[in-house]
C-alpha cells in the first residue's frame, strides 16, 4: 500500500491551491474528491472575486498573500487565469454603514491594507452612471480583484501535477483510520490509503468528514444565488458591494449583493437571501432574478437593458462568526481543518494553501501561529466578522 505524506479531501477552492503548496515543499501528496473531476462542486460556483478588504486579521493576511499568487501567476506560469486588479467598493448609503466602514478603514489600515474611504465624487469616478441620490460615500480598496474560479482551479491543479500532487476522483472517502488517537490512513469506497496527516478541505460536506473521526464541526452550508450576463463594452473596473438590506414583499427580502464586470465584459452578480436559507439545494429559484435585478438597476440604471444569461446556485459552508476553521485540534493527531470558507474559499485558498503546508513541514512562523489562534476549532465563536 502506497504511503502518502498527506492525504486532502476535497479537490475544491481550498484542496487544490494547497496541494500545489504541500507538492511544492516535496511532499506526497493525494487529493481525494467523490467527483468525477478537480472543481466540481462550488469552485464553479464562485462568482470570482478575491480580496483582502476583510475586518478579520487572519483573512487579511491570508488573502493578501493569496492576491500576491493571482496576481503573479501568469507571469510566473503563463496561464491567463484573467486576473483583473479592478478593487473593491464598499458603498454607503446610510449613516449607520458610513460609520462602519470608517472604523472597519483603521482596523484594516493597521494591518497593512491599502484602503480608504473616498468621497461621492470618487465614487462617481470609478462606477460611471451610478444612483448618487443620498450617496455618502464609501470604501475603495484598489489591490483586490477578480479571476476565474475554473481557470484558475485548473491551473493550480496541472502545476501541482507537475510537482508530483497525485489525484484519486470518484472516490468517496468512507473512513478515517486511526490508532492511538494518531492518523494512519484513510478508507474510501475504492480501496485504502497509509498517511499520517490529512486535511479535510471538504467544503460544504465538511461536517461528515468531521463526524466520521468524532469531531462535531459548527460548519452549516447554506445556498446563495448567482448570474452572469451577456458581454458588454467595459464600462466599470471594481467590485460592487452595497451592504444595505432590501425589503420586497413579493420575491423575498435580502441582505447585500455585489457584482463586477468580469474580463470578457459580462456582469457578474451575488445576492445574500435574508432569512438564510440552509440546507443543500442547488436548484435555481424563480425569485432571485426578480430580488437582485430590481435592486441592481435602483443602483446602476445603465443596467437595465443587458440581457441575462444564466442564474446559479451554490454553497457557502457557514460557521457561526463567519469565519473559517483552521489547524491542528487536540482530539486526534495528524487531522487538520480547512473547513468553514463561508463562501470565500477561492480568495483564500492560495494563501491558506501555503499555510497549511507550513502546518506539515513545521515551518510556522509567529504571524502564523496569530492566524491559527484566531481562526482555530477552539475559538470562540461568538464575535462575528463584520464585513462576512
């Protein structure tokens, strides 16, 4: 029986970047997915946006370093993964957000962000024909992007091939193995693996994973919807997110939304539904279009005559303070978590990919062991992240 230095589960957002990392240092690595292919669950979800405009310090620092990867990769490699540093723009409509994102500004500039809160004018500058009918302003983060979740999957997967990465698809794995409290292998439904580590990087079947070594994960998948539309003459750079909620009697109430006009001209657009809907459902609904367009062109009217192509819907893997769970635990040595993305695994798995390895080859460093504080199973859950 091969023996595998590491063992990951789950060939998504997370999986893969950090198989490229751990094949990088020299490790063996296997990837194990029950699907028939790398990204096949909500990667190609993903809407594609990647910042690091988060109130989180351990978020920060990770997709930093996750942007410093985007950004460098098609020189570094030559695959156009269509990396675009359009920013971020938190909007302010309100006195109560106004506020929020002056504070959340200082909290994130004291960890080495290049954000500001910009005026209307600015505003206006940077999303041309934009609603400014009692606009306060907002933030505006120039370093973050945007890129395709599948090339960019891809990619990371053929260079971690490359590496030595190898990758077992349609094999559901069925058992942890252990002896002592100490890994030392995995069971599927094809066969058995020898390893000391393994990493559940399962997405939004995190909490099986968890359940089948006795951990009780606080992850909970709850379903967001998404569109594209037809390609358009480029007419804005940033990610826009408007933090206020909508109320429609008819469709359905809902939090925030954000959108942004992706390399080939098309609109790209998230809604976050109010109440959350939980559960595993992927099916489309007939309410989100109705939900998300009405408040889109209330924002931008020079929207309203762009087609849509298709509507989507994935998973975001929740935990109670919106933020992820990560490292070693007590209970069993040789487990690690990569669980709880909340619907930013994309963004943050280049960096938390190298985290992880760094976790393997024992070659943590003091922002790291910051980082696996803050974000570790242990934690208190109570305090949620602001900007989620």
């Amino acid at each position: 029986m091969v023996e595998y230095d590491v063992i990951i589960i789950g060939a998504g957002s997370v999986g893969v970047p950090t198989a490229l990392a751990t094949a990088n240092e020299g490790l063996k690595t296997l990837v194990m997915d029950s699907l028939p292919s790398v990204a096949q669950a909500d990667n190609k979800h993903a809407i594609g946006g990647i910042r690091a405009t988060h109130s989180h310090k351990g978020k920060i620092w990770l997709c930093q370093r996750s942007i410093e990867i985007f950004s460098s990769w098609e020189d570094k490699y030559g695959d156009d993964i269509w990396w675009t540093q359009g920013g971020y723009i938190f909007l302010a409509y309100k006195k109560e957000h106004e506020n929020l994102l002056k504070d959340t500004v200082k909290l994130q500039r004291s960890y080495g962000l290049n954000i500001d809160y910009v005026n209307t004018d600015k505003i206006k500058e940077l999303i041309p024909g934009i609603n400014n009918d009692g606009l306060l302003g907002g933030t505006y983060s120039p370093e973050d992007g945007n890129a395709s979740p599948l090339l960019s999957l891809h990619a990371f997967f053929r260079r971690s091939k490359e590496l030595g990465a190898s990758y077992k698809f349609k094999e559901k794995v069925i058992g942890i193995l252990s002896e002592n409290n100490k890994i030392v292998g995995v069971k599927t439904t094809k066969g058995q693996y020898k390893t000391q580590s393994i990493i559940n990087a399962a997405g939004a079947h995190a909490k099986d994973i968890g359940n089948i070594v006795g951990i009780d994960i606080p992850v909970e998948p709850e379903s967001h919807e998404a569109g594209i539309t037809e390609p358009v003459k480029k007419f804005f750079s940033p990610m826009i997110v408007d933090i206020r909620p909508g109320t429609d009697p008819k469709f359905g109430n809902s939090k925030n939304y954000y959108f942004y006009q992706n390399k080939e001209g098309k609109i790209i657009f998230c809604l976050t539904p109010s109440p959350n809907i939980l559960g595993t459902d992927r099916r489309e609904t007939s309410s989100f279009l109705p939900q998300i367009s009405k408040r889109m062109i209330q924002l931008l009217p020079r929207l309203k005559n762009i087609k849509v192509r298709r509507t989507w819907r994935g998973l975001y893997p929740m935990t109670p303070d919106g933020n992820p769970i990560v490292g070693n635990i007590n209970e069993i040595n040789g487990y690690i978590n990569a669980v709880g993305m909340c619907g930013q695994g994309f963004m943050l798995g280049p960096g938390l990919g190298e985290l992880l390895s760094r976790i393997l080859t024992e070659k943590i460093s003091s922002k790291d062991k910051e980082i696996l504080e803050s974000l570790s199973y242990n934690r208190d859950f109570c305090i949620e992240e602001e900007l989620k």
